[in-house]
C-alpha cells in the first residue's frame, strides 16, 4: 500500500468551537481545500480552522466505517479522541 492509499481520519476545529470529521489520503491538500472554500459546506466562513487530530486508518472502507462512527459521537468522546484518552481502536471494536 503507497501513501496515497493510506486513508486518514481526520478532526478540524472551527473558529466558532466547533468539529469536523472527515476522511482523505492528502491532509495538507484537504485543509487547503478547505480554507479555499472548496471542500465542505459546513466549514466555509468558519476559519481559520486547525486540525486538532489526524491519524492514518489504512483503507477506504475502513475510513469510512470509523468516520460514520466518530461523526456518531458526542462532542465530549470527541474531545477524548482528540485528547488521546480514546483511541480509533477503540472505536473499531464497537459494533
């Protein structure tokens, strides 16, 4: 697996507080798309906007199954996440 199929999660906190979670292969690029107002709706007029947590989940799928459950979450286990008192392997092995 190259680089660039290694899937990353990861967490933006906006200016106004608050979370975004989302998934890509080129965090850099992302993030710029974002602040470009090229990525998601929900974070345009919401910079500056800084990537509070970033970490490489292997393929697509897998990607996608951990964000769906991390967007799940509330915004205190997010925090956890953030913080390093929960880990994503904790998070895959819920079911």
């Amino acid at each position: 697996m190259s680089n660039s199929d290694t899937w990353h999660l990861y967490l933006i906190r906006c200016a106004d507080g608050s979370l975004y979670t989302g998934i890509t292969t080129d965090i850099c690029r992302r993030l710029r798309e974002h602040e470009e107002g090229r990525g998601a709706r929900r974070l345009r007029g919401r910079a500056p906007l800084a990537v509070v947590f970033n970490e490489a989940v292997g393929d697509r799928s897998h990607a996608l199954r951990l964000e769906h459950r991390v967007k799940r979450l509330r915004r205190s286990q997010k925090e956890l996440l953030i913080s390093g008192a929960l880990g994503l392997t904790d998070l895959a092995k819920e079911r």
